[in-house]
C-alpha cells in the first residue's frame, strides 16, 4: 500500500523522530485506520523516556489513542464493524502485539484490532474522539478486575456506592460515567476547582482530595446517604490509604469489599481486612481480554456514543498539528495536567 510517516523511538530513551514505513495490510481481524487525530497519555511519555512499560525492540512506536477514517477491513471483520470510510475511535496499542510498530499510535496509518474500533458520531470532533481509548479501556477494566461485570445494572434500590478517587483525570471522568452506567452512586475526589464539571458527568458528591478532612467528609455524607460502600477504584496515586480509611469505616465488615488500583501497586500497600485489592490491568490470556476489549469498545462505548450517554471527557486541548507535534504533546503531559486531555490535529 506504499509508505507513511511515523513518529518512532530510533532507540530506547531517545527523542521520537519523523522517519517513513512501510503501510501494513491489515490481518483478517484487523483495521487500517488513517490516523485524524491523536491523544496522548503519561505512559507514552514514560516509553520515550525511560523505556518503561518494557519496549520489546526499536525502532518503536508509542501511543494508543487514534480517531480516524477506516481504510480497510482484516477478511474476518465481520459487516457490524465500521466500513471503509467510517469516522472511528480505535485503541491502537503495539503493548499486546509484541511491540510490533505497525500497531503503535503516532503514525499516519495504523492497525488496530477489529474490536478496539467504534464508530465516531458526525458531531465528535477527532480529537475529542481520539481522548476516550485508554482512558476507557482502564476505567471499564476497573470493574472486571475485581469480577464485576460491566452488563452490571445496580437500581436505585440496590444502594450500590462506589469511591472513585482522582476523577478529574481522563481515566477518572470515564470512571465517573461508566459508574453511573453501572447504576453506582458516586462518590468522587477532583480539586475544587473541578467539582462542578465531575458531577456533571454524573458524580452524586465530590470532595477535595486536598482537604485534611476528606476522609471524614466523605465517611459522614455515606453513612448520612445509607449506601452500601464496599467498591473503589483508586485512579491516581495516594489514594489507596484514604480510600481504605473510608471503606474501614463505611462498610459492612461480613461483606467482602473490591478496590481496583490503577497505578501500580506498591508490594507493603496498606490492607484491610475482607478487602480485595488489585492492580487494574486486562487479562493477559488473549481470548478473555479479546472479549473484554469487545466489551468495551463495541458494546459499552458505542451504545454510549450512540445515545448521547457517554462523553468524551476531560476537554480536549489541542497542541500542533502533524506528527511535529508528537513531542511537544508528550512534553505537555509530561509538565502535567488537570482535567483536559493533551491532544494533537493530523
């Protein structure tokens, strides 16, 4: 299909350089999407730096996070899909293919396996669009780390709570969301300055995770709500301690409680007692997590897009256009960020 350009590591912990590569043919249960847009998370800038999560062979190509056109269809993508010339979303990782570059991110066009694409409504830009794979895939991962299902539907009369604490970030506002999908009454942690935007996005009480008091605010307004607290899913870092405070707090003790831990987790992390907690990760077995990206992307997503119910969350910031940019985004990421995504135009 001829040569495209790529933003790619030459080596481990070098600056990503514009090189050309061969466009791949897309595999029978593959998508070639023409890249649109991209957006940009803190473990690509931890890749380019550090090498780290573990980069199999350079050159390498990072990212995850595309909107773009469908171009071609793997023979075994079956007529549900999106067709040639769909606007996507896709999850373009080269992490669960080996490394092998043609499924990284940060080029013109990429692979993306048939069940990590979902179409992209007419009035979703591409780069509010290429904002939602990552930061989807980890908040729904979430729930199935700890065996709950995402087909979960709690009612009002299940009194189901759940504590999401750090939901100002990407992962943290599409937390927010699918909790309320999920029929949860959300208790949240953002800076002040984000509390209104969080419950916007359906949080039902949001506290400042800053405050010295935050612990016993949230432990007052969950007894006072008579919800039955014993899920978490602890986004960012520091949060495992409060989180755990409060469920000790908070929970019936015969009832076994599940945190899901999206950073990772250090070996002496705090425990409690008939408490399940567990780093936030999908399964390595190919055929389950297959499933669960399904799950996610043509099943919760795209009935979310579809209706209206789910948002590309936190506002998208756009910062150059073209592949140039790939570093100068990386860098804005890397300078940190609250409630907006880094994205880039192609």
């Amino acid at each position: 299909m001829g040569k495209h350009i790529a933003a790619l590591a030459p080596e481990k912990q070098q600056t990503l350089a514009l090189q050309e590569r061969d466009t791949p043919e897309p595999g029978p249960n593959e998508i070639l999407v023409e890249v649109k847009a991209l957006a940009f998370n803190p473990v690509d800038f931890y890749q380019r730096d550090f090498g780290f999560p573990p980069v199999p062979a350079y050159p390498a190509v990072f990212g995850s996070d595309v909107a773009g056109i469908v171009t071609k269809r793997g023979s075994n993508v079956n007529g549900g899909s999106p067709p040639p010339g769909s606007r996507v979303v896709a999850f373009a990782s080269s992490f669960y293919q080996n490394g092998n570059p043609n499924y990284g991110a940060f080029q013109r066009y990429v692979l993306a396996q048939a069940e990590g694409v979902t179409a992209l409504p007419e009035n979703i830009s591409f780069e509010q669009g290429a904002s939602l794979p990552l930061a989807v895939l980890t908040a729904l991962t979430a729930y199935t780390t700890v065996g709950i299902p995402l087909s979960t539907r709690h009612t009002p009369e299940d009194k189901q709570a759940i504590i999401i604490w750090g939901a100002a970030s990407s992962v943290g506002t599409l937390a927010v969301q699918s909790a309320k999908s999920l029929g949860f009454t959300v208790y949240a942690t953002a800076s002040a300055k984000n509390h209104s935007y969080i419950k916007e996005l359906g949080a039902d009480h949001v506290f400042d995770y800053s405050d010295s008091n935050v612990a016993a605010s949230m432990i007052e307004q969950i007894k006072k709500d008579g919800v039955k607290m014993q899920t978490a899913h602890v986004v960012c870092t520091g949060g495992l301690e409060p989180t755990l405070e409060i469920l000790k707090a908070t929970k019936d003790s015969s009832v076994p409680a599940k945190v899901s831990h999206s950073p990772l987790l250090p070996e002496d992390h705090p425990t409690l007692d008939n408490t399940e907690i567990k780093f936030n990760f999908p399964s390595m077995d190919k055929e389950v997590r297959d499933a669960h990206i399904a799950d996610s992307f043509q099943g919760w997503l795209a009935d979310g897009l579809k209706a209206g119910t789910v948002v590309p969350s936190p506002p998208v910031e756009v910062v150059g256009q073209g592949f140039e940019s790939v570093n100068k985004a990386l860098d804005a990421v890397k300078a940190g960020v609250s409630c907006k995504k880094i994205a880039i135009s192609i």
